[in-house]
C-alpha cells in the first residue's frame, strides 16, 4: 500500500511539458487562442445552466452569465472573466488524458 489519503498521477510529470506542446502547437496563432479561450468560458457557462435543472438554487446564487473581456493596454494584457463553473479535479484528470491522447 502506499500513504494513506495520497494520489498520484502518472502524467503530472508530463503536464508542463505538454501545456508547452499545446500552447506551440494548436495555440501558435494568438486569434486561435482567444477564440479557443472564449469557447471554454461559454462552455463553463453551459455548465452551470446544465447544473441548474436539477439544482435551481445555483441560478440564484449567481451573478449573470457572462463574459467579460478587458485590457491593460500599458501591461499589454487581456483579461477573460466568465461566470461559469471550471472543471473538478476529475474533469481535469479525465480531460488532460484526453488531450494527451488525442494527438490534435
């Protein structure tokens, strides 16, 4: 056995590496990066008025849906604020194993 409580996952090792892979590769053009960034907050949007049919009390703890978009044009910077509700660390595990397969 090991300690207890503890989980290890064998790509956490990969991680860096493959955020640098990702962001080089599918993210080499700055238009495919915001596009693609503002696809994961509407998707984290979609999450919460998924979450929301069968649990109405999320609504109403929420500020409007939204996403917002700013910059600091002297710190040359945008900034993407959504709403939404991100990924569980399951999500997370699931999801950086699907990107490390998928090859795209």
């Amino acid at each position: 056995g090991g300690a207890h409580g503890e989980e290890k996952f064998e790509f956490q090792a990969e991680v860096s590496r493959l955020m640098d892979i990702i962001i080089n590769s599918l993210y080499s053009k700055k238009e495919v990066f915001l596009r693609e960034t503002i696809s994961n907050s509407a998707d984290a949007l979609d999450k919460v008025r998924f979450l929301a049919v069968e649990n109405p009390d999320i609504m109403s703890d929420a500020k409007d849906l939204e996403i917002r978009i700013s910059f600091d044009e002297a710190a040359k910077t945008l900034t993407i604020r959504d709403t939404g509700i991100g990924m569980t660390k399951e999500d997370l595990i699931q999801n950086l194993g699907t990107v490390a397969k998928s090859g795209t």
